[in-house]
C-alpha cells in the first residue's frame, strides 16, 4: 500500500509539473515556431529529450490552450531499461484568460490520454524521476531566490476544473530490490481542482506485482485536499476491488468509509467504515497515528465473520507432508511487534473458523509496543461458555507467551466428534487452564511448557473406544473370572475429575477419579508433548455390589506408547495371584466343611493343639 500511495504521488508530482510548464509554454511561445527551442531548453533543464513527433495546436480565447500530440521524455542514457520516462498520445490544456489578469490561474481542462510513465530505480539506487538540473552560482540563486519572493505564489490562487488521465500505464521497477509493480490500465477523473475545497473523484486501475497478484479496483471520493495543513479528506469513500493470485481464492472487496488524514502530525482516521471481504464483513471505526510505529485503536464488530475461505485448505493426500513439515522446527519471529501497538474491540454474532463455530464472540486487545495483549475474550460454542486471556510478548530476544482461559458446562461429545470424528467421551465440561512459555522456534514451545489444569467432568460415558473395552474387560473377569472381549463397549461414570502440571513439555497427572457404574477407577502419569509420548496407568476399584464378591481389589489398566497409536493393557501379574489364592482358599474351606476335612482338624489340633488349623490357614498365603 505504501508502494501505491508512492506511485500515486509521483504521478500526481509529474503531472503538476507538465501543467505548470504548459500553462507557461502557452503563454510564452508560438508552439510549433520554437519546437527546436523547446526540445533545447528542456535538455538543458533536466539532462533529457524531449521529442515531439507532430505540430502543436494552440487556442487563444476565451480558454489559452495547447494540444501535444505523439510526445516523449526520454529516460537518462545510461542506468534504466525503459527508452522514455514519459510519452503519450495526447496532452491538452487549457487556461482560462481573464483570470489571468488578476495574477490567478484557473485551468479549464487537463486531459492526458494513453500515457505510459516508466519509474525507475537502478543498481546505483538513482531514480529516473529526480532530475539533472544545471548548477547556480551564489549570484543567480540569490537573484533567484529575490524573484521568487517577488512572484509568490499561493495555491488558493490555482485551480483546474477537469483533470482527465485515460488509457494510462504506470510502471515502477527497482532494479536493487527486484520489484516491478505497475498500473495497467489507470484512468482517474477530478472535477473543480483547488485548495481546500472537494473535490468529486473517479478512478479505476488495475494494479499487477510482477508476480501473481493481479488488483482491480475502482473509486469514488469526495476529496478536500488543503495542501497547507496537509490535511486531506475523503468523504463517503466507495471501493469496489478484486483481487486474484496463484496461491489464494479470489478475494472481493467492498468498502465505505469518511476517510481523514493529517499527514503533518501522522494521523488516519477511518470513520462509519462498512468493509466486505468475500463473505467477510466489517463495520466500525478505526485509527492510525506514527506511520513509522504505528499505533492502531479499532473498535469493529461483524454480524457474521467466516475465515474459512481465507484459510489454507489441505487433502488427505497431503497430510503426511504437512505433518512431516510440521515436525520441523519453524522459527518464531515478533520483531513485528516492536513497532506496532494495538488497542481495541472486536464482537462478532458468529466466527467461524476451520470446524469452530464461535458464538457471541468479544475480544479486547491491547498492551505496549511489543506486545499482543488479549485482555479478555469470551465466546459460546459446544453448548458452553468460555473465557479466556492471553499476552504474546515479543520485546525481548526469546518471545514469550501466557494464556489463561475458563470452560464452562461444554459439551465433550460435541469437542471430540468435532475433532476425532465420534464421541468418545460424554459429559459437560468444567475447565480451568493456566500455561506459559517462551521460545525462538515452535519447538522450543511445546518443550518450555509449564502451567496447571484442571478439570470436572460431570455424569457421562467412554464409548467406541479401546478404553471403554478393557475397563468392560476388567468388569467381566471380575464378575465371571474370563478376560474374553465383551459386546459392551460403553463404560458409565457419574463424575471424572483431575488436576495436572505441566513442567518442559510434560503433563502430569496424578489423582485422576472416575466413579462409574460398579466400578471406579483412579489414574496418575504423564504425557511427554515433547516426544510425543503417554505412560499412563489406570487403578480400576470395586464399587458397591461387587467389593463383597470378588477378592480382586484392583485390576490396572496401563496406557503408553506414542500419542498417535496408543497400546491399552490390563496388567494381569497380581489379578492372576489373587484370582488363584482366592481359588485355593474356597477349596481348601469347602474340604475342611467336608467328613474328611473335619478329620483332619481335629487330628491336627490334637497333634498340633487347639486351633492350631486356624493358625495354619492364616499362615499360608490363601
């Protein structure tokens, strides 16, 4: 943007200087009697030729005017790829007589027809439009100087009642960085030019970057430019534009705005914006003060704010490169931030983004130079509310990040079917999470991690999972003694609730508790974001109706492996023990309840003496 409004400008200088040498051409000269004279002068002024291809027409009065036909400047001779700076089919001016007389200068018409502007920088970083003008000894500049504080001239003396430029080719090109950019075709039109007044304008233009981004656009503006103050306004502002690249979905652009700008103290305003991008669209107020550092408030809201058409799209057939590349470390990068400071409001009724559908979406940022402050945010999705705050802090050499955020009553079958495809996990959601970190590189992130969670999961259900099968595993060798896979694959709480911490990328939970349905369980270990990795074990319990008919009391259930193919074990050693001390036990009491049995007691407790089976049986392990 700063590009264009560069472009613009040396455009806008170029053409002022061509009225101003016309309008006194035509006040001075019998055109096509002093060609030659001309072409001369203009060498001496500025080092360049000017051709002119065909006889120049003049008109007298009421309107002094001249018409130049096939003309060109040419470019310096060594440096610059173009042959001219400037040529055209059709230049006309025309200078209203009487005025004159009163020492103003009121321009009836300018028109400027198929022109093609080359601006250049070369290797040596010099541009074509600064001019080689001869050098003045002290004695001509102070006469010069005298002379023009004699003929002063004041803008409010000035004025043009049509400027037309049609069919016109800018181009830029900076042979030291590379760039080509250039407008192709432009056409703008202003009516009742002068100092401080508006100024009813017109342009389209097609802008190319050399590359693969093409922009068309069209405006229309009431400006009121006072070149004094340096103020300039554009009133009801209306932008039409689209926009196509190699690598991005056709964007269409909309926007209104009352547009102020004081250049002087570097300030823009943009007031009763209204902007549509595509489906996006924006309403609000915003500002820009300090251009080189800026500092930008807004306060914007959008009924509906969709940056799905916005985002990179990926298929199946991709996804292992990207997760290939996103393996790769990528560097952090927020010296950004260090010149740019942001404070302001954002609502919207819904923002989409990717699978998220975000209602009664608010935002407010801010913070000093440096940094991204998400002072509070809240928005409804999966049925729940959330909160949450943030600080992207970029003002020393390893950036650093903090988030805090609140989950309230969210449902978890709608979180992990948006994610994983199915529910696998039921029950309204309660959550709290407190992280931080700091690094140059995404993986130094995930690696600084620290922070604490915690959460409350209310009456729900494990379902379609390899979880929800063991933990029905462990619930049948309870109840019948057979580890074979059962057809229930849902498991029943009434309440999960855990807190972990996080230290160098490692999450670690240690007091997990789940009350199901017959049976609960507790868990404790850890997940390694670093290496992607889980060990995590899971104490199944008895619970009312089965503690007093088994004499298994627990049966662990171990998770680990990578996060992406997880292995879930029930870990048999003790449970098989148990399982047959409590076999041998039952036998050996039902043969002591036998004749036999009996027999023998009482030849062991005469032997032995009086109770001395009793001993025996708590002696042994069974």
């Amino acid at each position: 943007m700063k590009l264009l409004m560069k472009l613009l400008g040396v455009f806008f200088a170029l053409i002022l200087i061509i009225t101003v040498g016309v309008a006194i051409f035509a006040l001075t000269f019998n055109p096509n009697d002093h060609k030659d004279f001309i072409i001369q002068k203009v060498a001496e002024a500025t080092g360049r030729t000017l051709t002119l291809e065909q006889d120049l027409s003049l008109t007298i009065f009421p309107t002094l005017g001249v018409v130049v036909n096939k003309a060109s400047l040419s470019n310096p001779k060594e440096g610059f790829k173009a042959a001219n700076m400037i040529s055209f089919d059709r230049a006309e001016i025309g200078v209203n007589v009487l005025p004159l007389l009163n020492k103003k200068i009121e321009i009836s018409t300018i028109n400027l027809d198929k022109a093609v502007i080359n601006l250049e920088v070369n290797k040596q970083g010099q541009e074509n439009w600064v001019f080689d003008t001869p050098q003045k000894d002290s004695a001509d500049a102070d006469a010069s100087s005298q002379d023009n504080k004699a003929e002063s001239f004041s803008l409010n003396d000035f004025s043009v009642g049509e400027l037309n430029v049609s069919n016109t080719v800018l181009n830029y090109s900076d042979a030291q960085s590379g760039q080509t950019v250039s407008l192709n075709p432009f056409n703008l039109s202003m009516k009742n030019l002068r100092n401080a007044s508006d100024i009813p304008t017109q342009t389209d233009f097609t802008f190319k970057d050399g590359k693969d981004m093409n922009l068309e656009a069209s405006i229309s503006s009431t400006v009121n430019a006072d070149m004094g103050t340096q103020v300039f306004a554009l009133k009801k502002s209306d932008i039409k534009a689209k926009i196509k690249s190699k690598n991005a979905e056709p964007m269409s652009i909309e926007a209104k705005s009352d547009i102020l700008a004081k250049l002087a103290t570097q300030e823009i305003s943009l007031d009763n914006l209204a902007l549509a991008v595509n489906s996006l669209n924006l309403q609000g107020n915003a500002a820009v003060k300090n251009f080189a550092k800026p500092a930008i408030t807004f306060n914007l809201r959008s009924d509906e704010l969709d940056l799905n058409p916005f985002m990179v799209k990926s298929d199946a057939s991709k996804q292992k490169d990207t997760q290939k590349k996103a393996a790769k470390e990528t560097p952090i990068d927020l010296t950004f931030l260090k010149n740019l400071k942001l404070d302001g409001q954002f609502s919207t009724n819904m923002l989409k983004a990717d699978k998220l559908e975000l209602a009664d979406f608010k935002a407010d940022i801010g913070g000093p130079y440096g940094t991204l402050t998400l002072k509070d945010m809240s928005f409804k999705a999966f049925d729940g509310a959330f909160k949450g705050q943030g600080l992207v802090d970029g003002r020393n050499a390893v950036p650093a990040f903090t988030f805090k955020s609140e989950v309230i009553k969210a449902n978890v079958a709608d979180i992990i079917t948006t994610y994983m495809g199915d529910d696998f996990v039921s029950g309204l959601l309660d959550a709290q999470l407190n992280i931080n970190t700091q690094g140059r590189t995404n993986q130094a992130l995930v690696n600084n991690l620290t922070g604490t969670t915690s959460f409350n999961l209310g009456q729900g259900v494990i379902s379609k999972w390899a979880l929800s099968k063991r933990l029905n595993q462990v619930l049948s060798f309870i109840k019948t003694g057979s580890l074979a896979e059962t057809s229930d694959s849902e498991f029943k709480f009434t309440s999960a609730k855990a807190t972990t911490n996080i230290a160098n990328g490692v999450i670690r939970n240690d007091d997990l508790n789940v009350t199901g349905v017959g049976m609960d369980f507790l868990g404790n270990g850890f997940v390694n974001l670093a290496q992607q990795t889980v060990d995590y074990t899971l104490e199944t319990k008895l619970g009312e109706g089965l503690l007093e008919k088994s004499s298994v009391r627990s049966v662990p259930i171990r998770v680990s492996g990578p996060l992406s193919a997880p292995s879930y074990k029930i870990q048999m050693t003790d449970v098989v023990k148990d399982k047959i001390n409590e076999t041998i036990s039952t036998k050996a009491n039902e043969y002591l309840e036998s004749d036999k049995g009996k027999a023998l007691k009482e030849k062991l407790d005469k032997s032995l003496g009086e109770g001395a089976t009793e001993q025996l049986k708590n002696i042994l392990p069974f």
